[in-house]
C-alpha cells in the first residue's frame, strides 16, 4: 500500500468514527482534527495516535486519556466494551440463569454517560441491571457486587490519574465465579475471554441500547440506600475488630477525600463510629473532575496533601487521613518530631497488620495475612509471630483479594483490605475507620501511631522501603531498561554482594510469571524492578533490613537505614542507565 493509500485509509477510519459518534463533544473534537488534516503535507501523528490500535482490556480493565478513536476512553469504546462483556456473560450463563450486572462510576468527565451506556446495553440483553444513584466510591460499587449478589460488576473510574483519564474496571461475582475470587477485579484469563468477546469492528449501531429498564438503587434519604447500608456494614466490621481498651474518640482528624467521591462516606462512617472532632479540608471536599488544587490528584504524590497538612496545624489535629479520588487508597500523615510525616503504604500496613493480628486471639490459626511480592516483608514476620499464615502474590489487589481464607491483605501503594467479608478489593473507607480506632487508642496514652512503628521496630527489626519511578514518554524505553538490567545486573547493591537473581518473568516459581526482577543481597537487601500495569513508568521496590538486635538506638538505626537506602538507589539507578 503505498503512502497516499495508507493516509486515505486512516482518514476514512476517521471518518466513519466521527460520523457514529453519539458524543458532540468527541465528535467535534474529530472533525476538528480532520478539517486540519486537508492539508496533504499535514501530519498524521496525532490521528495515528488515536487509530492505530485499540485500547487493551486487561486485568486492570480500561484505562485511557479521554478523547474521540479506539485508543481513548470514550462513549464507541464503552459501548462496544459493554457488549463485549454482556456477550462474555451471556455464555456463561447459557440458558441457566439471567446474569445480574452493578453499574458504579465516579464523578470524573464523562463517568455517569459511560455508566449509563453500559446500563442500556447490559438492559437490551435483558440482563437484571442496578445502576449507582449516583457518583460513589469504588469500594460502594465492590461491596455492592457481593451484597446483591450479582454476578458481574463495573466501575467507571481512573482512580488516581490525571483529570483528562478515564476507566472501566470489571468485576465479576455471582454465579460467574464460584472461588475466593468472589466479588473480585477480573484475572487471567477471564480478561482474555473478555477481550475476545469485544468486537471494534461491529458498527456501533449494530449494538441495541434500552431506553429504560434498568433499576437505579436507592439513595441518600431512600430506604436501603446502598451507600448507607455499606457504611452501616463497614462500622460493623471494624467494631468486631476493635477490642475494649481505653481509647479517646475526641481526637482532632483531619479528612480530605482530593475532590474525589469518599468524602461524604468517608465523614458519615467516622462520625457514625464516634469521631465527631473531624474537620474537612473545604476546598477539595466537593467532588470535581478538574482536580483543581493538586497537579496530580494521588496522595503518594508530592504536595498533594498539602492543604490537609496546612489545615492540622491549623486544627492541631492528631492525625490526617486523604482518600485518593475514587476511595479505594487511603493516606495516612501523623506528627514527628520534624513536623507532619506521612506514612508509607508498608508502614501503615504493618501498623494495620499488627493490630488486626493482635485482636485475632484464639481464631489467629483460621486467619490468612497477604501482600504483594513489591511491599515489605515485615507483614509474614508478623503473621508468623502470631502463628497466621501469610501469602505473597502477584502485584495488584486482584491477586490479593482472591487469596482463599484472606482476613487481611494490603500493597504497599496505600492500599489495604480490612474487611474482605464486605469488600473483595482495597477499601479506603474501612481502613481510615480502622486506623482512626487505633490512633485513639493511641490518642488516649498521650501518643500517636509512631508508638505502633516503634514497636515493631524493636520487634521484628526495622524495614525501611522507598521507591524509584521512572516515568516515560515511550513504552519502548521500559523494555529497553528491562533488557539492560536483565544483562547487565548490579553485582552489589548499597555495598553488600547480590547473593540472588530471580527473574520473575519465568516459570517454575512461587507465583504465576510476571514481568520483574528480584535481586536479595547478603545483608538481607531486596529489590524488585517491574513495569508498572497502568501508568507509563518503570518501578523499582527498595528494601533494606536492619535485626532487632542492630547496635544503636531506634534514632540510628533509621539513619543507618535511609544511608544504605540511598545507597542502593544510586545503584540501582545507574545499573538502569539514569
């Protein structure tokens, strides 16, 4: 084909796009690009951009910037998503049952059309289809999937990512999935079998919509309101958790949900469990799509909880808790000697781990603890000292959630799953209720949760963790640095010998093959590098591991601890090409 045919041929995929888009918006933004394209010296980078290929539905669903063409998030890929799902359902079905399908979705640009496309496409294939009564946190729209027991459910969030991204993520349940994996995010190879199902090439006219049929669960004010009746299920679960010690709920906390969708539920199971001492940060506690006073609405990321810590000096509050847009992360920041710190992912999972582990008393031996590969090994310390078992997998709460017998899981990412009876996924609703009931009790002996990581240093030796990210404008660039540390692996990582070089990507290990490389050093140092699965960046997990029995006070022990893990992340960055 030559070069004039080839650009004809874009421009008529083009075409046939904008003319079957049912968002003006989108829509117009197509014909826009193509009226500037009349130009036959033009360039095609941008439309090729959008048309070459089709977003790839995986684990993590869909998760794309906004924008008209099969390579963005849009109401053609939604729709067309959706039927290829019903089609995945309706043959697991056959003629045995009628599939019951969720429809959740967040307050970000276009999530409510896209829910309500999906609604009417699930609807025309007469599947039983409950909508959200309105923008509600991922963990509502988890606990939903497993409180209607239904059998598939979809969640239309980016989580955290940038404003201009949006997403689609799968769950399945009901009579679909009959394991552990009950209520979870989808796995391999069910995604596979998705994928299959969703044909790009169908004209989307072809796909039947329902006017109506659909039912939208109740809301605020309305009898069996869904958000009510998790919130009354999570203060449930947490109470069972909690012993009978002194603890003081007058604790000033801090909330910010980052203009996403938690904070109403987030404040209303607070206030429900006791703490009434709350105060919000006003300007980010209304939802808004635009993430308006954050450059990146993810609390891991720098600066983003800033007005929150700006307000708890104003307050003198005692602790901080941030929700990342969609709920499903929570943050936590508390007081240290040099001012406001917030926790790492592996900290408050320690700190969470513990406590639950602790409270377990005499059923610890029907318990299971898990984590991902990527965070810290201080949890299976834990687990072990309390005789519990413990699971590693695969990055990712999809994995964690299906862990068989899970009592307490969490990955280092700020995610945690405290009640996976209600919520088969990360949950930071429960796990904010759940550290507030710690704090107090901390609260109450004139402390604060850096009494809980003190201990557990003491306990279990101190695990110090930090992280490199590595973003990229070209996927191209992750496997190259992959190639180079595949073939050129460090020798010794913060002066101590590698001992081990574990390639994860092969089979015949502990868990299912995964793109990543594990290196262990002799002084118990371990890091992982692997791309990440939903944003454009390279990670690479650091660790370092000091006994409980290391010379020295607490205070020079973690100094001795960040020294070797700068250390290492100057190794590992040059052994990277950085």
């Amino acid at each position: 084909m030559n070069s004039h045919s080839t650009r004809e041929a874009l421009l008529q995929r083009a075409r046939v796009w904008a003319a079957e888009d049912p968002d003006p918006q989108t829509q117009q933004e197509l014909l826009d690009l193509l009226a500037g394209l009349e130009n036959p010296d033009a360039s095609l980078e941008e439309l090729e951009d959008r048309f070459t290929g089709t977003l790839e539905f995986g684990t993590a669903g869909l998760r794309a910037a906004l924008g008209a063409g099969p390579m963005r998030m849009n109401r053609v890929v939604v729709r067309r998503t959706a039927a290829g799902l019903a089609q995945f359902l309706a043959t697991k079905a056959g003629s045995t049952y009628v599939p019951r399908v969720v429809v959740g979705y967040d307050a970000r640009h276009n999530s409510l059309e896209f829910a309500q496309d999906s609604a009417a496409v699930f609807t025309a294939h007469g599947f039983e289809t409950f909508l959200m009564p309105s923008a509600l946190p991922t963990p509502v729209l988890a606990f939903a999937v497993r409180h209607l027991h239904a059998d598939c459910g979809v969640m239309v969030t980016a989580s955290h990512n940038p404003p201009q991204d949006n997403g689609y993520k799968v769950y399945l349940g009901g009579r679909v999935v009959t394991d552990a994996g009950q209520g979870a995010q989808i796995v391999s190879p069910l995604d596979q079998e998705i994928a299959a199902a969703i044909d790009y090439s169908t004209p989307l006219s072809s796909i039947e919509l329902a006017d109506s049929g659909w039912t939208v669960l109740p809301g605020k004010g309305e009898d069996d309101d869904v958000a009510a009746t998790y919130a009354r299920a999570v203060a449930d679960a947490v109470a069972q958790k909690v012993t009978d010690e002194t603890s003081d709920k007058s604790l000033p906390i801090v909330l910010t949900p980052l203009h996403g969708v938690g904070g109403e539920t987030m404040e209303s199971v607070l206030r429900g469990a006791g703490f009434t001492n709350l105060h919000v940060v006003q300007e980010q506690s209304a939802p808004d799509p635009d993430f308006p006073t954050v450059t990146f609405p993810n609390p891991e990321e720098a600066g983003a909880i800033d007005m929150a810590l700006e307000l708890a000096d104003r307050v003198d509050a005692a602790l901080v808790i941030a929700n990342d847009p969609d709920a499903d992360r929570c943050a936590v920041a508390i007081k240290s000697t040099d001012g406001w710190r917030m926790l790492r992912g592996d900290e408050l999972g320690s700190v969470l781990g513990n406590f639950l582990a602790t409270s377990l008393g005499d059923s610890a031996e029907d318990a299971v603890f898990a984590n991902s590969i990527v965070s810290s090994r201080r949890l299976a310390g834990i687990a072990a000292a309390h005789n519990i078992a413990h699971s590693n997998t695969l990055t990712g709460f999809k994995w964690i959630s299906r862990v068989p017998g899970l009592t307490f899981g969490y990955e280092e990412a700020l995610g945690y799953c405290v009640a996976p009876e209600l919520v088969r996924d990360k949950d930071g609703i429960s796990a904010g209720l759940l550290v507030a009931e710690i704090a107090a009790r901390r609260h109450a002996q004139g402390e604060n949760l850096q009494q809980d990581l003190d201990d557990l240093d003491l306990k279990y030796g101190l695990y110090a963790t930090d992280q490199l990210s590595v973003r990229v404008s070209s996927l191209d660039l992750i496997g190259a640095m992959m190639g180079r540390i595949r073939t050129q692996a460090p020798e010794s990582l913060g002066g101590s010998p590698v001992d081990s070089v574990i390639d994860l990507s092969l089979p015949g290990g502990d868990l299912p093959p995964t793109d990543g490389i594990l290196f262990a050093t002799a002084d118990d140092t371990r890091v992982i590098i692997r791309p990440s699965g939903t944003e454009p960046k390279l990670k690479c997990y650091l660790e370092v591991h000091l006994s409980a029995d290391a010379p020295g006070t607490l205070d020079e022990q973690r100094l001795a601890a960040h020294e070797r893990l700068a250390a290492v992340r100057n190794d590992v960055s040059e052994a990277l090409g950085l």
